[in-house]
C-alpha cells in the first residue's frame, strides 16, 4: 500500500491510495500510534471491504507520509563512492546522526536556504520508517520485520554548519525544511529488496546523483540491527540511511543551492519529489 498525508500544512489528512490511483481518506492519523496498534493492516482490511471515502485529490498539497516523527536518526558516509568523493575515510561501523523532527516537510514544499549560509547541499536517502519497536535486535531477519515502509527523503545539508563550526554534525542538518519526506510510504511489503532500488536527483534538470541502494556499505538491515545496540527504535521512528556520490560537497566546483533553484529527486517504487530553493 502507499499510505499518505494531504492538505495544508498542519490540516493534513490521512489517506491511502487505492489499486486504481484513487485517495481513500483513513479515520486514523499515520504516526507512531498508527503503526504499533496494528493501523496497516486496519488500512488494507477496509480498503479490501471498500470502506474508505474516495478523496477529491484536485489541487491537494501533499504532505510527508507520516505526522511529526519521534526522532530521525541518520546515518553518514554510507555508500563508498560518497565517502570517497568528500575525502572520508570507509567507517568501519555506520556514522549515526540526529535530525530535529520539525525538519520534516512535504516532498513538494519549499526548501529555504538558511540565513548566512552559502553551502546548503542536497542528498537523495532512502527512509526507513519503523513499524514496531526495535531492540537488541539479533538478526537481519528480524530487523526487517520491524520496518512499516520506505519513502524518499532529501536530507538537506549545510555543510559549512556541519563541518566548519565546530561539533556536532546536526547543527547542519536541523535547520527549517531540511528533510522533504514523501510523497508517499510505501509498505514493506511491497520492496522486495530494500538492497536493489536505484537513487537519483537533479538541480534545474542537470542530473547530479545516480545511485542504488546495493552500493550500500551497512545494509538497510544491518542498519536496523545495528542502532537497536545504542537506542530504543519506536514506531513512527525515521531513519535516513546515507546518500550516494553527487553531492555539491564532492564536486570540484561545488555548485550549493542558491534561491529560485529547482531539485527533483526519485527512488524506484517510491515515487517523486520536487521542491523549489528559497531564502529563510
């Protein structure tokens, strides 16, 4: 299923979309509640028994997939050719990273370059949303048994916040509309292979990143396993999983996003993203 949110910004409502590409409204919030009570599946039963209102989707904002998330853990340098295009030494075990939730936005917001910021970077990710709570989780089996779904996100990046100020990556990570999210979430039943879906982003058409998720260097599974060591996962919990090579940083000339730009993201089988660069 591809469960999503539409409406105004703070007025989303809850839908799915149905075998036909049309918006059935769920009486349910999509949020961590959602999902540890056993919501997806609520949602394929009525949608199976044809009890969802079809939504009028003319003219409808689409929001991020899931309501304000609990946390957004990410993880840094995951795909080798990125590391070694911003001179980063392979990490032996996954670089994780936190992300302010109300960094997330619609998948067709407004993305604003912060005040004072002159290298403000994109990075297509593939997101695990989790469904159940996670940990010490032993196998990879049973990690993936505790993710809800997939969707795509744009972890927008000021790197001169992240890595020239001192501390802690997240000050260049947390910034206002710095996680686009969407457009939908697609159920894990329907990704075969989280390890076998292509990336790839353009800036005012010209491509920047083409990658898949097999370049991977900790598996979306290891991911999974791997933070339950350090942290409870909860449900409605949200995890970037790293970018591929074709970042801004990694070029030679380093072309940041500036205002009135336009960058276009996919992931196979989840859908597209479009936002517009503007100024905070």
């Amino acid at each position: 299923m591809k469960l999503l949110r539409v409406g105004p910004v703070g007025q989303e409502r809850p839908a799915v979309l149905d075998g036909a590409g049309n918006l059935r409204e769920i009486s349910e919030e999509i949020d961590g509640a959602f999902f540890a009570s056993g919501g997806v599946a609520r949602v394929r039963e009525a949608l199976e028994r044809d009890e969802l209102p079809v939504l009028d989707a003319e003219g409808l904002r689409i929001g991020a997939p899931i309501a304000r998330p609990g946390k957004i853990v990410c993880i840094g340098l995951n795909y080798r050719d990125h590391a070694e295009e911003t001179n980063a030494a392979i990490p032996a075990e996954p670089v994780v990273f936190m992300k302010a939730p109300n960094t997330v936005v619609g998948p067709n917001d407004e993305v604003l370059i912060p005040r004072e910021s002159v290298k403000t970077d994109w990075e297509v990710e593939l997101a695990v949303v989790i469904g159940e709570t996670v940990r010490y989780v032993e196998t990879h089996e049973e990690a993936l048994s505790k993710i809800a779904g997939y969707a795509i996100s744009n972890d927008v990046s000021e790197r001169e916040f992240q890595l020239e100020r001192g501390g802690q990556w997240d000050k260049g990570k947390s910034c206002e509309t710095f996680n686009p999210l969407g457009p939908w979430l697609v159920t894990a039943d329907e990704i075969a292979d989280p390890q076998s879906l292509g990336l790839r982003l353009w800036v005012d058409g010209a491509q920047f990143q083409n990658g898949d998720t097999k370049n991977m260097i900790f598996t979306v599974a290891e991911v999974v396993r791997y933070l339950s060591r350090f942290m409870v996962l909860e449900p409605g919990d949200l995890i970037n999983t790293g970018t591929p090579a074709g970042v801004a940083l990694g070029l030679p000339d380093k072309p940041y996003l500036r205002a009135g730009q336009i960058v276009e993201l996919e992931i196979d089988g989840l859908g597209s993203q479009r936002q517009t660069v503007g100024q905070a």
